[in-house]
C-alpha cells in the first residue's frame, strides 16, 4: 500500500519552462490537495479536489493548474515557472464523513522544484 | 493574513523535558485541529488532533490543551526524547467541506542529551 506518491522528487527549471508534478493515492480518498511549503511560512493551499472532475482554488494558485480525470491522480502544472516557484511540493489525499484519523489525510514525500 | 498564528519559531529542550507549542486562530470557520510532524525529507505526517468542543485530549506523550474561547490551543510533549526533534505544525481545518486546511508556520523542536 503506497499511500500518496509524488514524482519527481526533485527538480531543476528555468525561467518560462513548464512542467507537471504528480501525484497519486491508491487509498480511493476522494479528495486531493496540493500545498507549497516555505520556509518559515508553513505550508500553503495551491489547489484542491473534492472528486474527480472537480477542482477549486486555494490561498496561492496563481501560476499553477490542475485537474483531476480519476479518484487517483492529481497533477500540478506549472505553466510559466518563476523562481518565486521555487518551493518543496506536497501532495496530500484524505476522506469525507468522520473525523477518524482525521479524515486520513495523508501527505506525499514531496518534490522540491528549484526554478533559475 | 496568518489566520493560524504558530510560537514559538524554534524550541531547545533538554532530555525528559517539557516541549510547549502554542497556535492561536483568528477565523472562527475551523472545526478541527490536528498537529503533524516533519522530518527533514519527509512530508508531516499527523500526529494527534482535536475538536473544538473538547478542552484536551491525550495521546501517549502528546498532549493537545484547547481554549475555544481564546481561540488558541498547545501542544504538550512531556518527557522529550531525542527522537521527537523535528518541526512542529499545527493546523486548522476549515468548514464547507474540501478537507482544507490553513497551517502555523512550524516550530523546530531539538531536544538535547
């Protein structure tokens, strides 16, 4: 059972290049969510979904995209990166109904995008 | 704007100590609190959580304490071990559905032979 993945787990772009950052969970929860994370600024809501199909803005989402076609998968898409995009991405997937576990949410390992 | 206020930024505590991280929240929206923990290269992870109609809950060496009326809420490590160094977020959940959730900017926490 290998929970929320994400790939790549590193990456180095430059200025205007695009690239997709993914994300799968094989634990059928129905919502999936993307977060940056800053130092000394936590961790930020880029996007999220409630189910496939159907995608909703966080705190930060300029700049990025996303959809999501299947329960599994949730890609991330930079259109134009920035090196304001430069960050350490988690992808995180988690149910609806009761609180146990706190609604699952479990995070991926990460991938941390340097933008130059 | 912050809506999650996380103190402190970085902790030192010794072996068998105490470990105190305080969060207050401005929003009244959030109907649930968890606490995850992040080790370097690896994603937070949960650690324990609480709602907003309980004062406290405890969880082995983790304690959550939560003042609703203050809008605020800590989490107690008692007996710290060396183990247990790594950053501390706690977070707020939002209402309306989506699972969404607005996080503390973190606390390092090193706990020292």
């Amino acid at each position: 059972n290998a929970g929320v993945t994400q790939t790549p787990k590193f990456q180095v772009l430059k200025t205007g290049q695009s690239m997709t950052l993914q994300c799968a969970q094989d634990m059928n929860h129905e919502y999936m969510s993307w977060y940056r994370q800053d130092p000394g600024m936590g961790l930020r809501l880029i996007h999220y979904s409630v189910g496939a199909g159907i995608t909703d803005q966080g705190e930060v989402p300029n700049g990025y995209n996303v959809s999501r076609s299947t329960t599994e998968d949730f890609p991330l898409r930079l259109l134009s990166a920035a090196p304001s995009q430069t960050s350490v991405y988690f992808c995180a997937s988690s149910y609806s109904g009761t609180e146990g576990l706190a609604y699952g949410y479990t995070f991926g390992s990460g991938t941390r995008l340097t933008v130059v | 704007q912050q809506q999650v206020k996380q103190s402190p930024q970085s902790l030192i505590v010794q072996k068998g100590g105490i470990s105190i991280i305080n969060c207050a929240y401005e929003n009244t929206a959030f109907d649930y609190f968890p606490w995850y923990q992040q080790f370097p290269g690896k994603g937070p992870a949960l650690l324990i959580a609480i709602r907003p109609d309980v004062s406290e809950k405890k969880e082995g060496r983790f304690t959550i304490s939560f003042n609703k009326s203050a809008k605020q809420f800590s989490l107690h490590i008692m007996d710290s071990q060396p183990g247990d160094s790594a950053t501390y977020f706690c977070a707020a959940r939002h209402t309306g559905g989506g699972n969404k959730l607005t996080f503390g900017t973190g606390t390092q926490l090193k706990v020292e032979l």
